[in-house]
C-alpha cells in the first residue's frame, strides 16, 4: 500500500491539497489520492523543498513535473476507472503514473529519457506500486503491444494528434492531449466512437515538446 513514511511533509501536502481544491477539483476520490501519494518521492531530493507547491518542477534533462491542479483536471476530465486500461505518454518523474495506477486496472507508461524511467521505476517500487509498466523509447509511437487502451494520458505537446494514439485508442475511449506550437498550446480531449474521432479543446496549457517520429524533432526541442 502506498504511504508516506516522511511526516514532515503531511502538512504541506493537505496544504497542497487546499490549492488543488482552490482551482476547482472537487472529485474527493482525487483529492485523496494526492493525500495518499507522497510527491517528493517522485522528485530529486535536491527540490523537495519544493514538492507540495502548485507548480511544474524541475526534475532534470530539461524536463518538468507538471503542476498538481493541472494532473487533478487530468484525472477528472478522462476519470479512468478500475477497468480501465491505460496508456501514459512521458513517464517523466512518475508521480502521475502512481495516480493513475491508484484508479486504473493497468498503467503502460512510455518516456524517452531513459534515466527519467529509472528513478521513476524506483520510486514506484519504493511504495509497492505494482500495476505498472514502464518502457523507455519513442512516446509518438505508442505501445502497440497492449493497445487498445481506455484511456491515454500525453504529458508533452505535439503539433498534431499522432495517429498512432488514434489507433491505439479503444472503442469508447477518451484521450488528453496538449496540441500546438513549442510554447503554447491547447488542452485538447480526444474521444473515439467506432470510426468516429472527435476533439474538443478544454483549455490553454503550455507543456515540454514531444520529440519523436510523429512530433516535433529533436532540432526543435
């Protein structure tokens, strides 16, 4: 079971969790799970300091650790369930695959940076997260091998929606996406209905690059 042997911390994460309400999240279910998973465990010791503060946060490799009210409206925009298979685009610190393991039946989570995927596949160990896959290679690819999935969760922006998560998407299932240019871009929530894709833009974000086959190139990142 995930818990939280550092006590100095308890504080500041219910403090967190004020902020993450604040910014209208109010699916309770959420809000414990940000009680329930120590996010300065998924972070370099060196920005702990910083863990429970509502903000992106540095975690090296010129990548970031997304906002918590920003995962919060993640989860309850794609709301995964306990049958629910999953796809997770960046692994990067690994915080928002322990949140989704917490909701979904499985977790595929794919990132580029290989030593990313280590310390994450660390953590996770470190607090017996035990649905989780992680595999290091091009995230604009997908996971084909487990595919379809339920529901997929893409933590960098891409210009476009890749098609390969078009493809991979289940029947009936649903997609968040950052979509537009290197330093801004839109939310954008894509769902699947038989042959039928629709995408419906939810808000105004700015995240890292996706770099690969079917995003921007490295020379852009």
């Amino acid at each position: 079971m995930i818990g939280d042997p550092d006590a100095q911390f308890v504080g500041r994460r219910r403090a967190l969790i004020e902020k993450v309400r604040e910014h209208g999240s109010t699916d309770l279910r959420i809000l414990k799970l940000f009680d329930e998973v120590p996010r300065h465990r998924f972070l370099p010791e060196g920005v702990w300091n910083r863990a429970y503060e509502d903000a992106p946060i540095p975690i090296g490799f010129r990548q970031t650790a997304s906002q918590p009210s920003l995962q919060a409206r993640y989860l309850e925009i794609l709301s995964p369930t306990t049958d629910d298979t999953v796809l997770e685009i960046g692994t990067g610190s690994g915080y928002l695959t322990a949140l989704l393991a917490r909701m979904a039946d499985r977790v595929y989570s794919v990132e580029r940076i290989r030593e990313l995927s280590v310390r994450a596949r660390k953590a996770l160990d470190d607090l017996e997260v035990r649905n989780v896959a992680l595999m290091v290679g091009d995230g604009t690819i997908g996971w084909r091998k487990y595919a379809p999935y339920d529901v997929i969760v893409v933590s960098a922006a891409a210009p476009s929606v890749p098609q390969a998560y078009v493809d991979q998407l289940a029947d009936g299932g649903r997609m968040l996406i950052p979509v537009g240019a290197l330093d801004a871009q839109r939310l954008v929530l894509v769902r699947k209905d038989g042959f039928a894709v629709t995408e419906e833009p939810v808000g105004d974000v700015t995240f890292v690059p996706l770099l690969g086959k079917f995003a921007f190139s490295e020379d852009q990142g």
